[in-house]
C-alpha cells in the first residue's frame, strides 16, 4: 500500500550555501551549512519560521549534527575536523573537541544524554562523557582504519554503528567496547547509519545505491531496498520504527515499508542532491509525523502524511 506526503512548508535560500545536514527535536529541525551557522527552524507552527541563530566558530562549514533534548545540547561537526558542542537554552559553546592527529567527521549522542561518540577520517571512534562539564574522553574503539563517514548508537545504549569510506560497516557492544559484527553487503562508502526504534535492525546505505537492513544481534542481512539511483546520503526511521526515510544524490526521498520492504511513496520535489533527511519528532503530541529534507538546493522542506491515505 502506497502512502501519500506533501509538501507543507518551504524556505528557500534558507542558508547561503549548501545545507548539509538537519536534526530534529520536538521544538525544532536545526540545520547547517558550508556558513558554520545553526539555524533553528519552529517545529510546532505550520509556517515554521526561523526561531534562532547561532554563529559557530567553525571556519569551513559544518556537515554533521546530532541533537539531544536531555542534556539540551546540539553537536556540530565542521570540515575542520573540529566538534564543537552548543546548549539549547542559552546559545553558549559549551566544548570545542580538537585532535592534533586526526579529524572528526560524524557524531551521534547516546538517547540517555549519558556519551557523544564521533568517528574519525583516520577510521576510529572516539567516545565522550557528555554527561561532564569538560567532556572527558572514555573509550576508542577500533576499526580497520578507512575514514568513517557515518555513526549512530542504539536508543537502548547497547550499541555503536560504523560506516566507512571502503564499505566497512561494524557494530561495537558498548558494554565491553568490543567489536561485535563486521558487516557484509557494501563494498563502497557506506555514508549513512541508523539503528531501529526498538534496537534490533540496522539501516545502512552509501555508494552502492542500495540500502542494507540487518539483524542486530546476529549480524546477519535481512533484507535490501532499492529504488535510488545515486548515492544514498542519509537514512532515518520514524519513531514506530515501521517505516525507513532516505534521502540521495539522486535527488529523491524515499519512504520505505519495513513490513512490505518496498517504497511506499517516494518525493522528487527538489531540483538537486539531498544531503539530509529527518523525521520531525512528534511522540507524545497531537501533531502526525512528517519529515524534514534540506541538500544543495539550500532549501528547508516539510512534509507530512495525507489525511486518508
């Protein structure tokens, strides 16, 4: 059964440049760009309007974001291999995150507000006590050493997901900081991650134009989706964990059945590459879920489901 969104907002040259990534609370969808500027758009007005801005430090842009409402913390990683992290409430910098050896390049919080992990161009994961007032380092997990593009953690905590440029994907245990999968399917850069609602699936997409689900504890591929012709850029599940959100080069979004594993409505509105796709957080309110898509076209799209359909 084919599902029907639309369009219900949109901003044009919402930033100056290429807008690379957008994460989602249930007060905002924050994006940024190749301007180092986080914008906060308004999640609960239809006309979503441009609540705040922040100016980061970083010097070259920002390609990667990770949001968590616990702490009240939004993550910013820059082509400057730097992490800088900002709090929700007063705009403040609350840490720049530098390492001398290497750059950083996707970071994700843990659900409990408790770690901040990032992967590296040098192919390791760095973990961090967010929870610390100077983010003391915890833990490096080891990979084969290709420069990982993608990064999520479980929302039960048990799990850190890697995707790498040589098409490595990995799945580390948290609780003893070893490596529990290394993933077959993907001999190109896998660019996107991301575990499912209840934890048990893993999502992952890149250069192969295909997207891989797995198994979580047995490591082994459930299942494939194709449909896109390019790159896939981003991946992310809705919070019921029945439907799977892509975003790619080919300038499509994609909404998959996990039930069906088919595509169940697919969005060819904008003109240009999808860099980022997110679901709007909205469990526990009034409000139906939709999705918010931003890439070259520096544009902010909302959608949401048809009523009916």
């Amino acid at each position: 059964m084919s599902k029907q969104y639309f369009s219900t907002s949109l901003t044009p040259e919402a930033h100056p440049a290429d807008i690379f990534c957008v994460e989602t609370t249930s007060e905002y969808a924050i994006t940024s760009s190749g301007n180092s500027t986080l914008k906060f758009w308004n999640a609960t007005t239809n006309n979503h309007e441009l609540s705040l801005t922040i100016k980061t430090t970083h010097r070259l842009g920002i390609h990667h974001l990770s949001a968590n409402k616990e702490l009240g913390l939004v993550a910013a990683v820059g082509f400057d291999g730097e992490i800088s992290v900002w709090s929700l409430q007063d705009c403040s910098c609350r840490a720049v995150i530098t390492d001398p050896k290497t750059a950083y390049w996707a970071v994700r919080f843990s659900a409990d507000g408790e770690f901040m992990a990032a992967t590296s161009l040098d192919g390791g994961i760095t973990v961090w006590n967010a929870a610390s007032d100077n983010f003391e380092r915890c833990g490096e997990l080891e990979t084969k050493g290709s420069p990982g593009l993608a990064i999520d953690y479980s929302n039960d905590g048990r799990f850190i997901a890697s995707g790498h440029e040589n098409g490595g994907l990995y799945i580390f245990s948290t609780e003893t900081a070893r490596l529990l999968h290394s993933l077959p399917g993907h001999i190109k850069a896998v660019r996107a991650v991301a575990f499912s609602p209840l934890s048990k699936l893993l999502a992952a997409g890149g250069d192969s134009n295909v997207i891989t689900v797995y198994d979580v504890t047995s490591g082994e591929q459930v299942f494939n989706l194709s449909g896109h012709s390019r790159w896939i850029m981003s991946l992310d599940w809705n919070f019921t964990g029945e439907y799977l959100l892509s975003g790619s080069f080919d300038k499509s979004l994609k909404v998959w059945s996990i039930e069906q594993t088919e595509c169940v409505s697919t969005q060819t509105e904008s003109d240009s590459a999808v860099w980022a796709v997110k679901w709007t957080k909205t469990a526990g309110t009034a409000r139906p879920q939709g999705f918010v898509s931003v890439g070259i076209d520096r544009t902010v799209r909302w959608y949401r489901e048809a009523t009916g359909s």
